[in-house]
C-alpha cells in the first residue's frame, strides 16, 4: 500500500485494499465510503474558510467512491504534491 501511495497509483488502492480487507470487506462502506462522503461536506467548510492542506490515507483516494472522484465531482482540481 506504502508503494501505491508513493507511486500515485491510486487506482489500484481499492484493489489492494479489497483484497487485504479479508472478512472486513463487508464494511468497506461503513469504514471507507460513508466516511469520504461525510468528509465532502467537512472539507467544503473548512475550505471556504482558508486555504486547506488536505491529507488521507490512500485507502480513502481511489475508486468512484474514493475522495479524489468525490471532489472533482464538486468541483475542485485535485493534484498530488511532488516530492
């Protein structure tokens, strides 16, 4: 998951997170999709205030669920910091 995230692959963290979630991936909605959708209207709040620095684990980014869709999807430009 570590080369994932530092790769920028986050395409492949649900894949990865899927496939190691074992008897949990049951609750993939209740631990990573209801928390992105509840942090959408969170991260609107705090970004209307100031400028923000977001951060998450990569199990949070990837996927039609993950945040990085959910915030394009509201409108915002979404970008990785480079190292």
């Amino acid at each position: 998951l570590v080369d994932i995230y530092k790769g920028q692959k986050y395409s492949l963290s649900q894949a990865f997170m899927h496939a190691n979630m074992g008897s949990m991936t049951e609750y993939k909605d209740v631990l990573l999709d209801n928390r992105n959708r509840a942090w959408i209207a969170k991260i609107n709040a705090f970004a209307a205030e100031k400028p923000t620095l977001f951060a998450f684990g990569a199990g949070h980014l990837g996927g039609e669920k993950g945040l990085i869709e959910l915030l394009r999807k509201e409108g915002y430009t979404v970008k990785p910091l480079k190292n």
